[in-house]
C-alpha cells in the first residue's frame, strides 16, 4: 500500500480538501506494528463513506457531481427548441444517474432527499425554460419530461437492491451485514436512522411484505407501481 496516496477527487492542486481534513488526523495501530491513518470520510469509487455511517456528505458529493455534467450537457438540456422527451432521457441517463450512484445503500435522512430533489426541481427548470414566476408545478414539468420524481427512483433502487439481497443464501456475507448489530452502549436521544429504517418505511409506502420478495414477479410489480 502506497503510503503517499491521495484520491484525486478528494484533493485540489494538491490542497486537501475533504477527507482527511475533515477532523484531527489519528492513527490506528496495528497488531503487526504498522500504523494506519484514520480518517472520518473517505471517497472511494466515486462515493463518500464516512465514520458514522450517514448520507449527508454522500448525498453532497453526488449533487456536486450531477451539476458538473448538468453543465457539460447544458448545451442540449437547455436548448429551446429541443424535444422536451429527449431531454428528459438525456437527463435520466446521464445526470441523475450521476446524482444517485450508490445510494441503494444510503441510510437517507430527509434532510439528504430534500437535497437531491431540490437540485432536480431547479434542473427541471432549466431543462423546461421556465422560472418560479411561471408558477409550473413539478409535477407538470416532470410529465413534460416524461420522467419520474428522484424520490420514486431512489426507492426503486433501494427495493430492488433489497430484494436482491434478500434472495441471497442465509449463509451469504452481504445478506449477513445488513443484520450486523454493533455492541456497546447507547447514548442518549434517538439512534442514528439505518438503511433497514429506510427499507421498512419503502415497504410501508408501497404496501409491500418483506415475504413479497420470494415472488419476483409480484416484487417487480409492486415496486415500479404497477398492479400484479
């Protein structure tokens, strides 16, 4: 392991700028006697991992990143003129896949989800050359787009990534992880909100049962919004 290395997107003409600057730099040592750096987010593969398990930075990263090739795409995505059905595609195949890479496995807070969709309400804008004194729905304009809410999408996502899992033989590590239960004490006040949180609450929106994932056809169904 390189001792020296630094994620380039973590890092500006050599200045760090998330990451390990993000707290006191500690280091942990190991049983073997070589010590390891410990910070408190890491960017790995295009995703925010941070020490507490939350999305906010995450959720950050991957907004900073939509807009960034919002803006090479602009060209097109804001041309008027331009079939408001392709723009649309357009979007949903290069921008906000960008926007919400990883976040299957996100525990997302509503502070997280309002952040992403605030930045769709103002690419919906852009993309429909409209403003807030139009007084257009996001409704509206996403049907002229012919694409669904980030939200809806995110819980595709999330549901299908669980029933995935959720298939997987009992013996399998990945199933495992998602009923790892850290030991210790607790502190005082409301827990940190967990993936499985978010799952329950996917399910309960839908009408689903976590039994419903057995019968992939019914699970296809139930979480595109169709009926079986």
């Amino acid at each position: 392991m390189d001792s020296n290395f630094q994620c380039k997107k973590c890092s500006v003409n050599g200045t760090t700028t998330v990451g390990a600057a993000s707290g006191k730099k500690k280091n942990l040592l190991l049983e073997n006697g070589e010590s390891v750096e410990c910070v408190e987010e890491f960017c790995y593969l295009g995703d925010m991992l941070s020490c507490g398990g939350r999305a906010g930075e995450a959720s950050r990263v991957r907004v900073r990143c939509a807009w960034k090739k919002f803006r090479e795409l602009s060209p097109i995505l804001t041309a008027r003129g331009a079939s408001l059905k392709l723009k649309g595609k357009m979007y949903s195949t290069c921008v906000r896949s960008s926007m919400i890479y990883g976040s299957e496995t996100w525990p997302m807070k509503v502070e997280d989800k309002q952040r992403l969709e605030r930045a769709e309400r103002m690419m919906l804008r852009h993309m429909c050359g409209v403003t807030l004194k139009d007084r257009k729905s996001c409704e509206e304009l996403r049907q002229r787009l012919g694409i669904d809410s980030v939200s809806d999408v995110l819980r595709r996502n999330r549901l299908r990534w669980f029933g995935h899992v959720e298939r997987k033989n009992d013996d399998d590590w990945v199933k495992a992880c998602q009923r790892l239960e850290v030991g210790g004490g607790r502190g005082r006040g409301r827990s940190k909100k967990t993936w499985r949180e978010c799952v329950v609450e996917d399910l309960r929106v839908l009408g689903l049962e976590q039994s419903d994932v057995q019968d992939r056809l019914k699970w296809r169904k139930g979480i595109i919004g169709e009926t079986v």
